[in-house]
C-alpha cells in the first residue's frame, strides 16, 4: 500500500530501434527479422508491405502524405524517401509540405542510396522509411 506522499515509479519509455535493410535488388527488399516484400514501409520497431492501392500512390504524382502518415504515426523523426531503382516514382508536393509541418529530416534518393542512408541513419535516428524496388 502506497502513501498518499508517495511518488509512483516513472514508466520509462524504451526507444524502438528501426530494423535494418539487409539486402535490395531489383523487384525484392529484405528486412533483417521481418522478410521480404516488393515494396517496404520501415519504420521504429517495424515493418510492413507498402500497398500503394491503400492510398492511391502512383509514380505520378507520387508518394501521398497517407503513405508517409502511418511513419509519422510510428514515432519517426528522420524519414528516407526512396524514388525507385530509376528514380522515377515522384513526391507529392502536399507530403512534402506535411513533413516539413512536422519539422522531418527528409531524405529523397534512388532506391539503393536510399537504403545506404537509412541504415546509416538507423544506427542513431528514429528513422523511417518506404522503399520502392522497380522503376
């Protein structure tokens, strides 16, 4: 039984790591402890399959601030965009304005130095990311 003068302990909060890219190659992403997928939503403490019907995401005009709003949701403060292996999947300008409301580091690069940048940012950042395989 606690007194009424007693301080209750403080819940620490335990900071999720983001899980690391383990490979990318044309069509296929692997997620160290998680598996592979086409195309990846990453984000601190997990990851899942980026469908882009659930939000309408096209290479034109591209990434949606749905897409990125779940990342958000997840407790990132660094964001990796991956344009695809071309470079050919766009950003909507309404996700990039959305970031910036939000005060996000944001990185926007062609799929594979998307993953370098991400997993060096991993180490230190609460990063996330969506990774697009083709195009």
């Amino acid at each position: 039984m606690r007194n009424s003068g007693d301080v209750a302990p403080r819940a620490t909060e335990q900071r999720k790591l983001s899980p690391r890219i383990a490979s990318v190659v044309w069509g296929r992403i692997d997620v160290e402890g998680i598996g592979k997928f086409r195309d990846v939503k990453v984000f601190p403490g997990g990851a899942r399959e980026w469908n882009w019907n659930e939000t309408g995401t096209a290479h034109e005009p591209g990434i949606q601030p749905a897409d990125v709003a779940e990342l958000l949701d997840h407790g990132a403060t660094t964001i990796v965009l991956s344009k695809g292996m071309f470079n050919r999947l766009g950003i909507c300008p309404q996700t990039l304005q959305l970031l910036e409301e939000h005060r996000i580091q944001t990185h926007a690069l062609p799929t594979e130095q998307a993953v370098e940048m991400y997993n060096r940012l991993c180490e230190s950042d609460q990063v996330a990311g969506l990774f697009h395989t083709t195009c």
